[in-house]
C-alpha cells in the first residue's frame, strides 16, 4: 500500500484547504468556522463526525475488516488554533483577519489529518478497528486536550494509541525527528504578589521596600534550579514581569512578580513548586512583608512510548528512507498540550520537517513572516496514514 503516492495524488487539495485556513484563522476555542469546515471536509467522505470541547471535532472511521483477535483502536490527532499575530507575509493566502495568524503550523496540521483521514477512509476494507480523528481547540491557551478528554474522546470506543505530529522549520523538508521518553517539559505559570508598607523614597526607613524584596526573591529563586535540582535534569524558573511603583520617589505597597517553571521530571515538577513557596515566603518574611503566592496547573511533561515511537520510525522510514528519520537528541523546553492525550494512553509525538531556506519556510514558529514548504502535506499525510494502519494491522 502506496500511501505517499496516493498523498501526492491530492496534493493541490491540501494546498487548498492549508491555504483556506491560513486564510481565516480563529484563536482558542473561537475556531467555530474551522470547525465547520473540518466538518463538511469529513462529512463530505462519508465521516461521521460529532462536535467536542466547544470547536473541537472528533470523527470516526470505523474498518470493516474481519479480525480473528480484539480490534484495536487508534487516533491521530491535529490542533487547529492560531496565534494573535499579525501577519507580515505577503504571500496570496495571507491572513485576512487583523492580529490573528497560523504561525505555529496548526493549518498543516489540521490539512494533514484532513488529508489521512480521506485515504485512510478508502481503505476501511483493508483494516479492522476504529481510527479516531481528534481535532483539539485551544492548543496556544489553556489546550483544548483535557477538556476533550473530560467529554470523553478517548472512550467509547475506548482508545489505546494516539499519534500526534508538529511541523518544525528547524528540519528540512522530507525528513522527520522523533524522540524516546520525554519530549517536552511541564508548565507551572506563577504569580507572586509581595506586599510590603509604601512611602516617600527618601525615608525608606519607615517603609518595607517590596522592590528591594522582588530584586533578592528573583536572584534567590535561580538558586532553586542551579543547586536543588540535579544537574542533569533540565529545570527553568522565568521571571517575565514585575510590575510596581508609580513614580521615582514612592515606595509602593507591593509588587507582583509573574513568571513560569519549565521542568522535565514529575519529581523536580512537585520539588520545584514546593521550594518556589518556601524560598519566597522566607524571604519576605525575613523582610517583614507578606507574600502571595498562585502556582497554575499548566501543561504536563509529554512522554513518547517505545513501541509507538517504534511504530513511527517504520512508517516513516518506509516513506522516506532510513536516513531522513532522524532522532531528537534532547527534549524541549517547550510545552504541548498533547501531554494530556500521552498521560492516559500510549502515545507518539513527533516533528515533521518544513524547512527549505530557498523558499523563505526556516523562519522560527511564532513569528509573523512563518510560513511552511508546502512539500510537507502529503508527507505527513502519509506518515500519519501508514501509523494508524500500522497500529491496527501489526499484531
């Protein structure tokens, strides 16, 4: 079975769709036209389909192969968000909504499983069990994965595996990346509120200065990854704002401090947290000031099964030769709400190259000039196709 052939084949379709969605993108859970869209895509190949976690969709291709031992069921996974950037590209399909624009790579995304899902459809006859296709809102924000799973995406039928994919102008197109283990880090956003006693700047003495306190909290809080947590396990603690203070000569009354913890293991996850509310609050206190402290649950580690990892370098390799399977050589800083989906079943996360400096598609994600090699679609599509078959059909 040809899968990147018959990708090729409905090549300029996907170009289409990509195009149409970077046309109109839509932020986290606003995606009411996309899901629309994603709904008349898959209606229209006879999908059924159900609407979930608000603009998410969820469809179901259901093989009609006899199977002598318990079918199995797969799912393949896109999200489908922008990003509130404005766009610089000028390209044709430029985004026409102000301050929004697909420049993280969620309209390929969303195209590929479109695209699967279509040929994946035509071979029902060739495989037994049930591939669900997950389209999450809100991947940018809050991720739309825990409330999709909270509505029950991943049961009835109940799922086993779950394979998910990003594009990466970091890897030339044509070739993938794919890690063993942890692929990206766990997300604490914090806020730190130090309220002290404000005054005049020039009688500091009859005041607790909370921006003195801010300035030793933020230097003793690099102690906490730099000599409590094991060296070999990467850890970040990020002040991105403080704000306090009106004017030069006033002390104000407080500060608030708002950063993020980026952590690799679940252990140093809980540590870290722990010693952030220590650290801050023995140092206030020591100042005589008082602390509040607000400590998110964000996005967990996200950690990639051996065998489903396994399953991904065949049927890209199959695809694209050995040599342009590459593996991942370090985890991410960076978070992915398809965490949520590797925390509950076995899962694979992988990044699909869309690099080609000639066409000006090696500009980092986030960034307004984003854009991808088209050349990458059918690619994905295929890879995503022959993983969902692979999983049903290998004993």
């Amino acid at each position: 079975m040809d899968f990147y052939k018959e990708a090729l084949e409905i090549k300029d379709l996907l170009i289409e769709v990509r195009r149409d969605l970077h046309e109109n993108p839509e932020l986290g859970f606003e995606e009411f036209r996309t899901c629309g869209k994603i709904q008349e895509y898959l209606t229209k190949e006879g999908i059924n389909t159900e609407v979930i976690a608000r603009t998410g969709v969820c469809g179901i291709i259901q093989g009609e192969k006899e199977s002598i031992s318990k079918p199995k069921v797969v799912a393949l996974r896109a999200d489908i968000d922008a990003l509130p950037i404005q766009e610089k590209n000028n390209c044709s399909y430029k985004s026409k909504v102000a301050g929004k624009m697909h420049a993280c790579g969620h309209d390929a995304h969303t195209t590929i499983l479109l695209g699967a899902a279509k040929i994946l459809n035509r071979h029902k006859k060739d495989f037994s069990g049930t591939i669900k296709l997950m389209f999450e809102p809100a991947e940018e924000t809050t991720g739309g994965a825990p409330v999709m799973i909270k509505e029950g995406v991943l049961e009835n039928p109940k799922v086993d595996g779950v394979f998910g994919l990003h594009v990466t102008e970091d890897l030339q197109v044509g070739k993938i990346k794919v890690k063993y283990g942890v692929v990206n880090a766990a997300s604490n956003p914090f806020t730190i509120k130090i309220k002290g006693k404000g005054g005049h700047g020039a009688a500091p003495q009859y005041t607790i200065d909370p921006v003195v306190i801010s300035a030793q909290v933020v230097l003793a809080l690099q102690t906490i990854v730099s000599r409590e947590i094991t060296p070999t396990n990467p850890a970040v603690i990020t002040i991105g704002s403080i704000n306090g203070g009106t004017a030069q000569n006033i002390i104000p009354d407080e500060v608030v401090l708002k950063g993020i913890i980026r952590t690799m293991d679940k252990d140093d996850r809980e540590e870290v947290k722990k010693r952030l509310n220590e650290v801050v609050k023995g140092i206030c206190a020591s100042m005589r000031a008082e602390a509040e402290i607000e400590i998110e649950e964000s996005y967990p580690c996200l950690y990639n099964n051996d065998a489903m990892v396994d399953i991904v370098k065949g049927s890209a390799s199959s695809i694209l030769g050995e040599e342009n399977v590459t593996n991942q050589k370090a985890p991410s800083m960076g978070v992915e709400s398809f965490a949520y989906f590797a925390m509950e079943r076995d899962a694979a996360f992988y990044f699909l190259g869309t690099g080609n400096k000639e066409k000006n598609t090696d500009v980092p994600a986030h960034n307004a000039l984003f854009n991808i090699d088209e050349d990458a679609l059918p690619i994905g599509v295929a890879i995503q196709c022959a993983n969902a078959f692979n999983y049903l059909t290998n004993e």
